[in-house]
C-alpha cells in the first residue's frame, strides 16, 4: 500500500480484508438464488438504501455538514430515471447515470449557497429542501412529466434473453454491480487527498484553509458528490419499486437517512450497509413486536442504539475488534491512534 | 402468521368476554372447524395517515368477532395486517411479502391511494384478489385492464358530481369557492365537481385554494375564499381541517352556502368540536350511518355496533366514521366469502366479488346497496345528500346514483 | 389591499402559535446547545394531560397548573434518565436520541387517545377585542401570554443568577464545574424549563388547531424556521422569527397561491440566513484560531 495507513482517511486494506471482501461479494451473488424473490427484493432495496446513506455519510460523517434533506436528491434522483423510462427515452440502465449528473449538479449548485451556513442553520437549510420537495414535485406545472400527485407507473425491466434469472434476481445483480462500484469509487476518493482535505475540513477547518485546502471548493463538491450518490441510489430504488410519487418522498425518508447513517456509524464505509440492513428491517420487527405503537418500539430501538453503540454499529465493530486485538498484539496500541478509523469488514 | 395481540388487551377483552356472556347472550360462541381463510392488508399504522389505522383495528376485531361464532362456512378469518406508514415503496414490500411469503388468498382494504396505486400492477400479474381498496379513487373501479381490483368506497369523483349537479340545479348562478386538499384525494373530488361544472358553468368557479396536511390551520385560506366573493364553499378537507373550516368560515363572517365533503363530516369528529351551532346549514353526500347521529339513536344496527365495539374493540373511538366505515367492509367480506361457500379459491373470490346482488349491510343508508358485476368493481355508487339541522344530519332528495365509477 | 392586511393579521396570529414553540426551542438550546426536535410532541403530551384533567372536571387553570409543573417534572426526568447517559456522544447521536423521543411520544399519545380530534377550551372569551374581525380575543391573549413568557425567560436569563450559571454551563461545562456550577442538573433544570413552555404554548395552541396527536409536526416545522431566522440564540429574536414566518407565509400565499407557500417561504427564510447565517438577530461567532 502506498499511503501509510495514519494519513488516511480510511485505512488501507490489508490482504485479510481483500479475502474476506471477495468471500462477502461472492456470498453476495449466489444469496439471490438461494433465497425467495421476496427476500431478494427486500435486499435489492437494502442495497440501495445503503448507497444513499453512503452518499449521506460522505457529506456528514466525513466532510462534517449536516443533512436533513438528503431526501430531496433521492427523490430527483427516482423521478429522472422515471420520467426517462416513461416518456421512453432512455432504457432503463442508461438513466442511472443521467439521474446521477442531474444530481451532481443540482448538489453541487445547492451546495454553493450552503457554504454560508454552519451546523444548525444549514440543517435548516437541507431540512427546508426536503421538506418543499414533495410540494414541488406535486406541482401543475410539471405534472405532465411528473404524474402529479398520481405519480409514475414503471415497467419492470427483464433480464437479457441470454440469462436465465427471474426479474428480481437481474434487477438485484444489476443493483449490486452499481453498489460494487460506487462503494469502490467512494473507498478510493476517500482514501486519498480528497478524503483527506474533506476530513480536514470537518475537524478543524481554519488550519486546514491555512494549509492551503480550497474549503470553499471541497465543501460543494463534497455536496455535488454526495447528491449524486444519493441520486443514483433514488434511480435504482425507484426501478426496484416500480413507482414513484411524492408521498415516497416525505421529509420523513431524510429523517431516516440520517437515522441510517448515525446507527450505522458515521465516517464509515462500512457503516452504510449496517445503518441500510437497520432501516429496511427494524420497522418490520417493530411492527411484529406491538401492533398499537410500531414507532414507540421503534423509537425505543434508536434511543437504546445509541446508548449501548454510540458511534454506531461500525464504531462498536471497531471498538470490539480493538479490543479484542489489543488483548493478543500490543502493537495494534498504534493503530488505536489513527484518524476516524473504520474497517472495511462486516 | 396472526397478528400479535398485546397481552394486556387480550385480557381486557377476555374479561369483557366472561361479563358479557354472563349478562346478555347476544354474542353466541362456536369453535371454526375448517381450514383457515387468510386475508392480507396493509395499513398506516404510523406515519402521516395513522388516524386510518383504526381501520385495521376495526377489521381486526370484526373478523374475532365472525370466528367466535364459527367463523364463515366453519372456516376461520385471519387477516395479517402490516404497517406501510403510508409509503408506497414500503406497501410494495409489504405486500410482496403477503403475496409471496405469507401466500394469503386474497387482499383486503389496503389503504391509500399512492400506496395502492404502486401495487396496482403488481397484484393484477399475480392474479391476487385486490379487493375493496379503503380509497375513493375513482381509478380502481377499471375491469377491462386491472380485473382483480375492486374499490369500495363511494368514489370522490360520484361525491363531487353529486355537488356539482346540486348546484346546477338549486343555485346556477353561485359564485363558487373550492378549498382542496393538495393531494390525490383533494384533485380526485375536485375533477368531480369539474367533470359537471365545464363549459359554460365552469365560471360559475372563482377560486380555488389548496392546504397542506402540514399546515397548521387554514384560516388564511378561508379568507382568501371570502374576499374572493365567492357565496358557496365546496370544502374538500379531511377531519382537523374540515373542523377549522366549519368554524372560520361563520366566525369570519362569511357563512356561505357550505358543501362539506363526507370525509369531514362527522358529527362527533368534527362538528361538534367546531361547534354545532356554526354547522348549521352544511350539506354533504352520505352513505353510511353517523354513529354520533341522534337520529340513529335507537337504530337497531347501530346498538348492534355499539355492543360489538363494546366488546371487542374497547380501545376504539365508537365514534369514530373510520371504524364504521371499516365494520362494513368486513361485512361485505364475509358476504363475499360466504357466497364462496367450499370453494375457496381466489379465482373464486373474485367472482363472487363480482356478484354482489343488492347487498345491504344494515350501517348503510336506508336505499343505498351494494352492487357489482364483471363490469363493475365498484360495490358502493349511492349515496345521499343530507344537510345539517343543528343537531343531525337530516337526509332529503332521492338517493342518488352517480355517473363516474 | 384588503386582503394584504387581513392576511397579514391573520399570519400574526398563526406567527404567534410558532413563536410560542420557537420559544421552547430556543429555550433548550440556551440551556444545552442542542435543539430537541422532541419538544413539539412532548407539547402535544402536556397538552393531553392537561384535557383529561379537564375531562375529570379539573376547572381549566387548575389543570393549566398542574400540567405546566407535570411537564417541568418530565422534561428534568427525560433529561436525567434518557439524555444524560449519552450526552457525551457525537451531536448527531444525541438528534437521533431526539428523534426516538419524537416518535415514542406521538405514538403512545395515539395508542392511548386515539386519532379523533378534540376540541380544547380557551381560557379568553369568545368576542373578538373591540369588535374587530381580524383577530379574536384568544389569538391576542395567546400572544401576550407567549409575550409574557419570553419577558419572563430573558429576565430569567440575564438578571438571575440561576440563569447565568445555565448559560454558563451551557456554554463552558468545564469551567462551569470548575467554579461550582452543578452542570449536570442546570441541564435537567434547562430541559423542565423547556418542557414547562411547550406546554404553554400547546395549551394556547389546541383550542386553534384541535387536540390530535399530529398537532405539532407542522408547527414545529415553522417554529425551527422561525427560531433559526431570528436567531437560535436570541429569545427575541427567535420569537420576532415565529411572527416573520407566520405573516410571511400567509402573505406569499397572496402572490403565489397556495401550491407554492410552504415553498417559497422556505426559499425566503433560506435566502435570508445565506446573507445573515447567524439569523436576523443572532450573535456571529468569532472562531480564535
């Protein structure tokens, strides 16, 4: 590895981590034959959720500015690649990179204006995004190409001729490949410069403005790069489901990306899928628990989530696995010292 | 896989049970012999809809009520009722989940028209009976290309012809105001009154204002209607928003010739916090008896209802619309399964879904009956209107039969 | 112009609903520098207790009484036994922590009462001041009574030195502690002073919007609006944001019809912090490098 791992932003990976990665994906692909078409539906949608809180968690975990609207990009993200799909546009693989775009730079244009605002106040401002969403989104004058209130309708791709798998089975390697790629990307720019000055940023941004960090232009890429994360996501889900309209796109669904993201722990890659696995699953446990109050239960989880794990299911992970290690090698005491560290392992 | 009752009301209801055995043997007891008859739903439960919850509860409740008592041709109901907090991506899985996990036969009163409107398709490629959605769409009464769909409610667009038409006739040269909820249900009722009002009579409109369910009141939406001019008021609003406008639009000063759509029309929910005196005059379009209707007071069914809430659904609001509104839907349920008979297929239900005969649950309005065919999926297209006396809603006219759905 | 004026007045009144909020907010925010996105359910739970003493024949101020001390008394035990433990968490952490409390309470207040909504009483009389047609009788009193609150929490603030050592432990923990500040219940002290305000405002806002469990979610939307426009750290100010708010929302509404207000308001309030980030009134920070 070239950088040392103490510079980093994330650590690097070591050839254990490479291994058990490879067992994972490959684990991966073979669940969807193993399982019902419900199940791996289910996954499809874990899958997604994970890229947005990925998305989500670069901007908030890493570069430090808070979110309450990241909602708002999925949503932009859904109705591109719906709005493509319908008026027949472009097939079905070729809008998740223009949703994606469209949000890079609505994220981006967004973020210039946000770097006025600080904390609470630019929580404000992303949590006002989410919430004038669905309002727009419903609006007369685009309903033309939004459906309005009524929403779109989407076909449910196939699979090519030559591959014998059911749709929801093409549609989750489909998914998986994008997240594949996206978490590589995202564990790469991170891991580098970029991750560096982003963390910079978060922890002490006037030493890093007098090193030389261009604050101004981090911080909107950073929202650009976020959006479009976030964006391709809202595409994938919105093929997945097959429908989008604004009541999908309650300033709720931001609350629960941030949600995700906390308890899956945040400045972690990892933590995407675990604060994902959280927001697909635990309602429904919730709702088998007590049909009266789901949410009281719900709510009971969250708030002793963050009592027993703090930082997280990533943050306990790395907590244990410290532990653990230094109990057998003192010398890992040293990686004890490194910067947000996280691991890239289940 | 049944549904989880806390325990806690499992024993309140149990000692309810024991009393009410003991003091009036209104309820008879038998034990269902036959296999189990498995219904799926899925229902707001939380989320921005949760009021609608109580529909599930009340069907709930009903179907323990039809299984205390043998259950239908012996066999027992068990509805699985899932929590879609009003998101459609969560009703796709949700119902994914009934269809291909829990294999249930049929659906029954999903709720919400975006949440079913995301599983339209779905259900209608799976050949799922997709029956009587809790949405007055007008949209799902469509055989020809989604034959396993069937509304219930009477649709909001027979609701707002019926206003439109009242108009044209008793008052055509009426300067109308609209307030509408800003979402599908809102613009369903709206094109109602717009299929009606068109040409020439669609000046006869000289404002129309949308709300949000986020916003705290409407009264600044009362005063734009009234400084329009407008002296009729067509008010699309749902219960909270029905109340404030019932009472700002006569404290204003305004007191128009007020239409109140039946969502927000119940006597208990939303006159009476607003107070009767400032209803007076308020007509509506009913279809199904107010609970908190003096007139119904000594109504046999309606003491029927009253025991049966009594006693299974203790924690529900008896005078709640929703919960009657749900009751008679489990009825027709049963109806449906009953005339199933042996045959317990969902290929039969749908059938039998399409062949109700003049079906009257005795909640429904004297007149009004449930009727469908294969080329009608719509079970409930009458209704009635009936203007507010200051203590009830008092029925007049005919019973009307609407031209959409 | 008619209208314009009306509506102007009329957003006055809706104003002082999220002032009143807007007050709490703030109110906790002075005490312990976060913002508990909970405070508007918690409001909506006082203001539950407070109807079913009433409907146990509690006469109204009787119950106004007891409900404003019950909430001091939740808000110091919510603070000592479900905050407390984690207050040394990442900020984030603590608004998830917030959010759980948030759907805990609107839950249980619809398990237990039911979605139908209720009528609250005012304790003002039904004519309208003067006769006139703008505002009634309880939107004044409830504006003077949040007017009333705010006097009382700004001499609180900067003349008691109960109140500066809040600040105090507010702003500097450690050296709070250092001078014999008992940090820990100056939280629990700032969260029952916080809690004691929501019920007043939603006292003074069920008998406008009706008693239903879902009564806050809008309001509390506006009332962080207006908090934040005004300024989080300024009580006035934040309370001058809820009346902003309120009348801007309504008079937008003039212009741009309903389907746009709560966008375009947001969009305003949103411009206005990108040219004053600290809010209209709110103290800049200067960071020492």
């Amino acid at each position: 590895m070239k950088t040392p791992p103490l510079l980093s932003a994330v650590p690097a990976l070591t050839s254990r981590h490479i291994a058990a990665l490879a067992v994972l994906l490959a684990l991966a692909c073979a669940l969807p034959f193993l399982i019902g078409n419900y199940r791996v539906f289910q996954l499809t949608l874990a899958l997604v959720y994970a890229i947005a809180l990925l998305g989500l968690n670069m901007l908030t975990g890493y570069n430090g500015q808070i979110s309450l609207g990241h909602g708002a990009f999925y949503a932009i993200g859904a109705y591109t690649a719906a709005i493509l799909m319908d008026h027949n546009v472009l097939p079905y693989w070729a809008t998740i990179p223009v949703a994606g775009i469209v949000c890079l730079v609505i994220g981006f244009l967004f973020g210039l204006p946000a770097l006025r605002l600080e904390g609470l106040y630019l929580a404000l401002a992303t949590f006002a995004l989410g919430v004038a969403m669905p309002q727009i989104l419903k609006h007369n004058s685009i309903e033309p190409w939004t459906g309005g209130s009524q929403g779109i309708v989407i076909t449910k791709p196939d699979p090519p001729a030559w591959l014998p798998v059911s749709q929801d089975q093409w549609l989750y390697m489909f998914t998986l490949a994008w997240t594949v790629l996206l978490f590589f990307a995202a564990w790469n720019l991170l891991r580098g410069r970029i991750g560096r000055a982003l963390v910079a940023i978060r922890d002490q941004p006037v030493a890093a403005q007098a090193m030389g960090v261009n604050t101004a232009l981090y911080k909107s890429l950073a929202f650009g790069v976020s959006a479009l994360y976030t964006g391709i996501a809202g595409a994938l889900g919105a093929i997945a489901v097959q429908f989008v309209a604004p009541d999908s796109f309650s300033f709720f669904l931001s609350i629960t990306f941030v949600v995700g993201v906390v308890v899956g722990g945040l400045a972690s890659i990892s933590g995407a899928l675990y604060g994902a696995l959280f927001i697909v699953f635990i309602p429904n446990i919730a709702d088998q628990i007590s049909k009266a109050a789901p949410w009281a239960i719900y709510g009971v989880f969250l708030i002793g989530l963050m009592y027993l794990m703090p930082s997280g299911v990533a943050g306990a992970i790395r907590i244990a696995r410290r532990r653990w290690f230094d109990r057998e090698r003192p010398s890992a005491a040293q990686r004890a010292a490194s910067p947000p560290a996280r691991d890239v392992q289940v | 896989m049944t549904v989880n009752i806390p325990r806690r009301r499992w024993l309140g209801s149990s000692l309810a049970l024991g009393a009410s055995v003991v003091a009036a043997p209104v309820f008879a007891q038998k034990k269902p012999t036959g296999s189990e008859i498995k219904l799926g739903q899925t229902m707001p439960y939380s989320g921005p809809a949760s009021a609608y919850g109580t529909i599930g509860k009340v069907e709930q409740a009903y179907f323990k009520m039809i299984n205390d008592e043998g259950g239908v041709n012996g066999h027992p109901i068990t509805l699985i009722s899932l929590d879609d907090g009003y998101s459609p991506p969560k009703t796709v899985e949700q119902v994914r989940k009934l269809v291909e996990e829990d294999h249930v036969l049929a659906l029954f009163e999903t709720l919400g028209t975006p949440t079913n409107s995301a599983i339209h398709k779905y259900v209608n490629a799976k050949k799922v009976p997709h029956l009587f959605v809790a949405t007055g769409a007008t949209k799902w009464n469509d055989p020809k290309h989604y034959p396993w769909t069937f509304g219930f409610n009477l649709s909001y667009q027979t609701e707002g012809e019926i206003y439109g038409r009242y108009l044209l006739k008793n008052k055509p040269n009426a300067k109308i105001g609209i307030l509408y909820q800003n979402d599908d249900y809102g613009k369903d009722l709206l094109t109602g009154v717009k299929h009606v009002l068109t040409g020439p009579h669609a000046k006869l409109i000289v404002k129309e204002v949308t709300y949000e369910v986020t916003d705290p009141t409407i009264d600044s939406q009362i005063l734009t209607l009234q400084s329009s001019g407008a002296d009729t008021f067509i008010d699309i609003t749902t219960p909270k928003f029905s109340a404030q406008a019932v009472r700002k639009a006569f404290d204003s000063g305004w007191k128009p010739l007020h239409f109140l759509n039946n969502v927000g029309a119940s006597v208990g929910s939303v006159l009476k916090p607003a107070g009767l005196d400032k209803a007076v005059g308020l007509i509506t379009v009913q279809y199904y008896k107010d609970a908190t209707d003096p007139q119904w007071k000594d109504d046999p069914a309606m003491l029927k209802w009253r025991a049966f809430m009594a006693r299974y659904y203790r924690e529900g609001d008896v005078n709640d619309a929703s919960n009657i509104f749900g009751y008679i839907a489990a009825q027709t349920m049963v109806q449906v399964l009953k005339q199933c008979g042996k045959d317990l297929t969902r290929e039969n239900i749908k059938r039998q879904a399409e062949n109700l005969k003049n079906f009257r649950p005795p909640l429904l309005l004297p007149g009004i009956a449930i009727n469908t065919s294969p080329t009608d999926h719509a079970p409930i297209k009458q209704g009635q209107l009936s203007k507010f006396d200051g203590q009830k809603w008092a029925l007049f006219g005919e019973v009307i039969g609407g031209g959409a759905g | 112009m008619d209208l314009l004026l009306h509506q102007a007045l009329s957003g006055l009144a809706t104003g002082g609903i999220y002032a009143s909020v807007a007050l709490a907010l703030v109110m906790i925010y002075q005490a312990t520098h976060l913002v508990n996105f909970a405070q508007g359910e918690m409001a909506m739970f006082s203001t539950y207790l407070a109807w079913s003493l009433m409907q146990a024949g509690v006469p109204y101020w009787g119950a106004f009484a007891i409900t404003v001390v019950a909430a001091f008394v939740g808000g110091v035990l919510i603070e000592r036994v479900v905050v407390q433990p984690v207050e040394n968490s990442p900020i984030l952490s603590l608004v998830i922590v917030f959010i759980g409390l948030l759907v805990i309470f609107n839950s249980v207040a619809g398990w237990i009462f039911t979605y139908t909504i209720k009528p609250f009483p005012s304790p003002f009389p039904e004519q309208p001041l003067f006769g006139n047609r703008y505002l009634s009788s309880h939107d004044m009193g409830s504006t003077a009574v949040t007017l009333v609150v705010l006097s009382l929490v700004f001499v609180f603030f900067r003349f008691t030195p109960l109140g500066l050592a809040m600040r105090a432990a507010a702003q500097n923990p450690v050296s709070s502690r250092l001078v014999g500040v008992r940090v820990g219940w100056m939280l629990a002290l700032g969260w029952g002073l916080a809690s004691a305000i929501g019920a007043v405002a939603g006292i003074m806002v069920a008998p406008v919007v009706f008693l239903e469990p879902n009564m806050m979610g809008g309001i509390l939307l506006y009332a962080f609006a207006g908090a934040l426009l005004g300024g989080i750290d300024s009580p006035g100010g934040a309370v001058l944001g809820g009346f902003i708010v309120g009348v801007l929302e309504n008079v937008i509404g003039v212009y741009v019809g309903s389907e746009l207000k709560l966008t375009m308001a947001l969009v305003i309030i949103v411009g206005v912090l990108v040219v004053r980030p600290a809010g209209l009134f709110g103290k800049v920070h200067v960071a020492r490098v």
